[in-house]
C-alpha cells in the first residue's frame, strides 16, 4: 500500500489575465522506505506540486485532485485542524533556503521544540533531551550549546542540519525534501545528502527529493517523476529511465548531462518552458522537440503505457527512436 497516492492533481493560480495552471494532471505514489525523486526545470511544478500536498498554498491557489491520500487518509477532505495534526508530525517537508525558512527572531532550540511541544506528549526536560539527541543525529557538534543560537549564527550547512533535525522531531512517516541543498557549497551539499540518505535508510521513512542534480538521482532514487510546465512527463524506475528515456524531454535532460558528453560540445534545449501567453494548443513541448509533428503541435497528447514510462507523447521514444503512433484522442 501506497504512503502517498495522487491523482489527477491539478493546480492553477488566479492571475489578472485569468487562471494560469502551474500544475496538471499529476500522479505520484510513494511506498514507505522508497525514495521517489521529481525532476524538472525551474517552473516545472515540481515545488508547487508538494506543496499542495502539504497545504502551504496561498488563497489565490485552487487545488483539484481525484485523489490525494496519506497513509489511508483522506488529505482532500480534512479539517485546518485535523491536517495540523498530521502536517508537521507523520508529514514533514525541508525547503530550499535554511535561512529564510528559520525564524530569525527565535534560538533553534525553541523551533525544534515547538514541532514537539504542538505534537508530542512530551514535557519540557524531554522535550530538550530530544532536541540535543536530534542536533547530535544530524551531525552537529555541542548540541547543548547550538540549542541557544539564533540562526544568523550559523552557517548554511548548519542550518539544513537543523532543517533535517526539526523535520525528524516527530518521527515522520513521509519527507519531502525540496531541493535541501541549493544554497548550499559543493563540499556541505554532498554532506547533507549523505545524511538524508543514512536517515532515510536507518528509518524507513518515505522520502520524496525534489532536485535538479540527475547525479543524486541516479546514486538515490528508486523512481524518477519528470516534470515539464506543470505536466508529469514521464514515470520510470530509474536504471530504466537514465538506460532509454521515453519522452523527448527527459532524452534532451539526459543528453545535456557533462559525463554524457565525452568531451563534446553540451546539446541545449532551445526555447523556454511557455507560460501564461504563450501555452501551445498541443504537447506542450512540442515548440522545443526535434520530433515534433503537425499532430504535437495541435492536439493535446496521450499518456502512453507503463511500457513507454507513462510518457505524455505523441511519438514516445524507444532507444532514442520516435514511435509514430496514433493514440485516440
């Protein structure tokens, strides 16, 4: 059974030249102890999708889905008050910018704390021995000490840790891990996925890593979601996925990879992901795609089977050769 099954999620944000659909049409199950990675460009969704999940959307978002489950729970049809309980708790997710996601205003000793105090039964003394067993957990030396610093005192990779530690305050069943780290140097970024990884694995939680580095994903993932202007593109496990992409897109991602190149000139996509004005009528690729026919450019495309990766295309690759099949439409 399924940790986290969506579908059909859609979500579109009111603008003054009318609604603009930054998500549609997602699917995405996640097992307990797998770690499911979303890839994309920026704008692809990927973000705003999870967010939906965890509903940190603001008022001008409306979210549809046929479906969006949580360990057998209903996340469509929940109170404020019955989410709040599972947001933060069995659910969690770490963002991008440690330093803006922080409040500068209080120590990381009482933000830890608080997720406890709002979830846990626990008193004041336990609650401190949990937040100095946390900080030694995510690697943070004199963790009594760090208890009392306010986050301008520490360093970027220090931050995440804290991230990662509120994150696993609770004991969750589920993390979504948004690009953890971004804002982070080369060295401190290999580091804190390391620590993801040996947490993930020591215990079993479900992990969902948003992320634009195809190497992690390779090393990482156990399947790949690939998104492409609020579309989900293309599903595989990943030895499947990097050995023959199906969609266009996810071949074009691929090929710009360096140890791909062999010392060749990087292939770039050429374009931009469309946006609100400029949405094609048909693959929403298909301005960008090399195999583009008349058909993509005017007519919405099918999901090809499991086969083809769930692929969103016309013409679904097979060893980097375009199918042409007609798909009903």
């Amino acid at each position: 059974m399924s940790l986290l099954s969506i579908r059909n999620l859609s979500v579109s944000f009111a603008t003054g030249r009318g609604p603009f659909r930054a998500v549609d049409r997602v699917d995405l199950d996640v097992a307990a102890g797998e770690l499911v990675a979303i890839v994309g460009e920026s704008g692809s969704g990927k973000s705003v999708a999870m967010l939906a999940v965890m509903g940190l959307l603001p008022w001008i978002a409306t979210v549809t889905a046929d479906r969006m489950m949580f360990d057998g729970r209903d996340l469509l049809s929940l109170s404020a008050r019955e989410r709040r309980r599972i947001i933060g708790r069995d659910l969690v997710m770490i963002f991008q910018e440690p330093m803006s996601s922080l409040n500068p205003c209080f120590t990381v000793g009482f933000q830890i704390r608080e997720a406890m105090k709002a979830h846990l039964d626990l008193s004041r003394a336990q609650r401190q021995a949990r937040a100095v067993e946390l900080l030694e957990l995510v690697g943070i030396p004199e963790p009594d000490r760090r208890l009392s610093a306010f986050p301008h005192q520490l360093s970027g990779g220090m931050s995440q840790r804290v991230m990662i530690a509120m994150a696993l305050a609770c004991k969750p069943k589920l993390i979504i891990a948004d690009e953890p780290t971004t804002a982070l140097d080369v060295t401190i970024q290999a580091q804190i996925l390391d620590l993801l990884l040996k947490l993930q694995k020591e215990s079993g939680v479900g992990l969902v890593l948003i992320t634009h580095d195809m190497g992690v994903v390779a090393e990482t993932a156990q399947r790949v979601c690939v998104h492409y202007a609020g579309q989900q593109v293309e599903m595989q496990d990943t030895r499947g996925l990097f050995r023959d992409p199906h969609h266009p897109y996810t071949a074009a991602l691929l090929a710009a990879l360096p140890e791909r190149a062999r010392g060749r000139l990087l292939p770039s996509i050429p374009g931009i992901v469309p946006g609100l004005a400029d949405r094609p009528t048909g693959c929403l690729f298909s301005p960008r795609c090399g195999f583009a026919t008349d058909t993509c450019r005017t007519v919405p495309p099918p999901r090809a089977g499991a086969e083809l990766g769930l692929a969103l295309c016309h013409t679904p690759l097979v060893a980097g050769v375009p199918q042409r099949r007609e798909f009903a439409a």
